[in-house]
C-alpha cells in the first residue's frame, strides 16, 4: 500500500514516514496475516491517514520493540481488548494473531480468564465466545486445558508423543498430523538447501518433509539421548543419508528441539551441520 496522501497530509509523504510504514507493513504480515491488512485496506477510502497511523506507529514503532516476544505481546493485548467495551471485532483479530504467532487455544482462554479477575465477568463471557468462534473457524473445538504447571504427567505426555514421533519417522509414516496449525519451525542453512529456513504452519511442515523424501535417501537415523523437561524435548543423534540427485553421503550429528502442546508439535528446531550439508546437496 502506496501512502501517498492529498497536499493536506504532506506529513505522510516523507520517506521517514514511509520506511515507517513499510516497516509496519512487514510486522502487521508477521502477526496477523492477511487479517490485518484487511483493516488497512478497509480504511483506505474512508480514513487512510489512520491506516498510515496504525502500521507505522502501532506496527512499525511498537510492535517492532525487541523488550517482549510476539506472543507475549499478544497476551497484554488480549487482556487489554478483553478489559474493554466494544472491541469484540479487534479481538477476533488479535485472536487469529495471537494463535499466528505460536499461542495454542488453551492459552489464549487462560489470558481471558485470567482478566476476568480485572475487568468482571461480563466482558470476560464476551471475549469467551468471540475467540470460540475464531477457534471454530481454525477447528480447535473443544479447547482443552493444558496440565499444570508442575504436573509430573507432563513430561510423561511429552515423551511418548516425541517417542511416537521418531516412530513414525523411522516406519516411514506421514507425520504432520502431529504438528499444530502454527509451529515455529527452523532448520538453519544455505538458501541452495531447498528445504532449510523458518515455516510456520503445518502445511508447509508438510512441504518440509516432502522436500526431505524428494531430495535425501535415508540410510539411517538414530537417537542417541533423551532429554524432557516439561513439554520441552531435545534429541541427540546421528544421521545417513544419501542425495538423490548426485549420490553424494551426508552423514554426521543432529540436535532437535521440539516442544509438545495439547499433544502436538508447536516447536521443531533442527541443528546440524549446514556447511556440510550445502556441499553434499549443491556438489561443491
């Protein structure tokens, strides 16, 4: 969006203002998708100064703060909009954001209930019943409520989804189902390594492991250690494999972290040895 503005609003034309904006832009995506440019665009024939005033300050100034995560500010903002009377359709936004940047259900009904305790139990109910119709939309009914803190069973739970997860890795099973909607997902390396880099969403996890079929032929692959502490997991290992399209080996050591929520993935962050692997792959 172009933010070019009538001579009464040379303000907005500046090139501060614009990289301002453009800065927004590129958080506003991170955050809420296509959601939040759906407002933008909404105001863009009725109000585009406050648009302007929107992605550049909030989003571009703000949002762009590095003093807390994207989560976390999705929490201050749902108890925020929760407190508050009539804004039930900027919380359906911040719900679809809140569940974009990595929150599951259940945290996002804690955040409501907790700011019942400020702000009553009326305001409570409403925001309740917005973000049930935003989980009915993403298909996370019913919510379910996450163990407590300090639950022993939870890293029990753990263990045996990140077992049954290296299970179906080594049967050669699908496992995608296993990851949630929105997962943070990294695999360092070279932009030559088809499927390196950050996803976030279960399909492209998808796409990752359909990547790894298409271009490695794996030899072996084994866990070596355990760790769980809570719904937090890391594996150690050793891995062989072969790439298709030259025959060349890639073979060494791997770290996993994975984090477990509600029984699904929501983390999958893979450290290997992406120097050697770009070789392997590009042949150099």
């Amino acid at each position: 969006m172009n933010t070019t503005h009538s001579g009464d609003q040379p303000d907005l034309d500046t090139e501060v203002e614009q990289a301002r904006y453009d800065r927004g832009a590129e958080v506003l995506a991170t955050v809420d998708g296509t959601a939040g440019q759906h407002v933008v665009d909404a105001l863009a024939d009725v109000a585009p100064a406050l648009a302007h005033h929107v992605v550049a300050y909030g989003f571009g100034d703000v949002y762009a703060r590095p003093g807390l995560t994207a989560p976390q500010r999705q929490l201050v903002t749902l108890g925020i909009l929760t407190a508050l009377d009539g804004c039930e359709s900027q919380l359906e936004v911040h719900i679809n954001a809140s569940l974009n940047v990595g929150l599951s259900a259940a945290e996002i009904v804690e955040a409501i209930t907790h700011a019942a305790v400020y702000c009553g139990f009326p305001k409570a109910l409403n925001a309740t019943f917005t973000a049930k119709r935003v989980f009915a939309d993403h298909e996370l009914l019913p919510v379910t409520a996450p163990p407590a803190t300090g639950n022993p069973e939870t890293a029990d739970s753990t263990g045996r989804t990140v077992q049954g997860f290296f299970d179906s890795l080594a049967n050669g099973e699908p496992v995608s189902a296993m990851f949630a909607e929105s997962v943070d997902h990294y695999v360092p390396g070279a932009q030559t390594v088809p499927w390196t880099g950050r996803r976030s969403t279960r399909a492209e996890v998808s796409e990752f492991f359909d990547l790894l079929g298409e271009h490695l032929q794996p030899r072996s692959f084994e866990v070596s250690q355990l760790f769980v502490h809570g719904s937090d997991a890391v594996a150690l290992g050793r891995f062989a494999y072969t790439v298709r399209s030259n025959g060349r080996p890639f073979e060494g050591q791997f770290a996993l972290h994975l984090t477990i929520e509600n029984g699904l993935i929501t983390r999958y962050h893979m450290y290997e040895d992406s120097y050697a692997l770009e070789q392997a792959v590009t042949g150099h």
